[in-house]
C-alpha cells in the first residue's frame, strides 16, 4: 500500500538534483568540451555528448569573466540548474551536458536566464529536447 507521503517523496525524487546527475572532475568537462555537440545563444554554450548511464548529467561553468560578483555568478549557476531539475524529462537521450555563461550573462533576469536555456536546449538536436512541455514525472492530468 503506498501513502501518500510515499508518493510525495517519490515525486519530489523525480524532480531533485543530486550528485549523480552532476559532472563535477575537471577530466569530464575536458571530454565533453573536446567532442560534444556545441550549440550557442548570445549569453549560453551548451555542450552535448550522449552517455552509456541511466541519466543525463549536468556540469556548469560561470566564470569572473562573467562577473566579479560571486554572488552574481551562483545566481547564474542556481538558475540553470534549476531549469535542468524542471526540464530534464524533456530530454530525449541521457546526456552529459555542460553550460557555459558568457560575457553578458550577468545582466539577464532569472525569467530571461530560463527563455534563453529552453530555446538553447530545444536548439541543441543532440539532446532531442521536446518543444512543449509534457507533464513531467509525478504530475496528474487531473483538473
């Protein structure tokens, strides 16, 4: 019998960001740089490469070029991370995907950080990223 905090967990599981689905070792995003699929918008790159794991993994890269302001460049790295969480089962392939901020980055708000990622990742035709947005993992249809 499963209750209902069992499914609450089993939804909020769905929709978390754990460090299995980050790349974090310096030799990962060196591979991935060297032979993924590049994509770019006036403030992103997204680097893609198809992995043999069960799930697509994300590494971000934000540097003092784009900011000074540590503060600045966490909010960047919060913000993509947290459309990655939402959008992850948009994703057609498990990938290793790595974003880059560049240079204007820091002037976007957090609404246009996530406009600008979703035209990036549905550009990107290594991902096979859905266009609408299906109800994701543990979403009801129910009105």
């Amino acid at each position: 019998m499963v209750t209902s905090r069992q499914s609450a967990d089993n939804a909020r599981g769905a929709f978390s960001f754990g460090p299995k689905q980050r790349i974090k070792k310096r030799a990962d995003f060196l591979r991935i740089q060297n032979a993924g699929k590049k994509t770019r918008t006036a403030h992103f790159l997204l680097i893609a490469e198809p992995n043999n794991g069960p799930r697509s993994r994300l590494g971000i890269t934000v540097t003092k070029k784009v900011d000074k302001r540590a503060v600045r460049r966490n909010y960047i790295k919060r913000r993509v991370r947290e459309f990655f969480r939402l959008n992850r089962h948009r994703i057609g392939c498990n990938s290793d995907i790595v974003v880059i901020a560049l240079q204007e980055a820091s002037k976007l708000s957090g609404l246009d950080i996530s406009k600008e990622l979703d035209k990036l990742f549905w550009r990107s035709k290594a991902l096979n990223f859905s266009r609408k947005s299906p109800a994701g993992p543990g979403s009801s249809n129910v009105k």
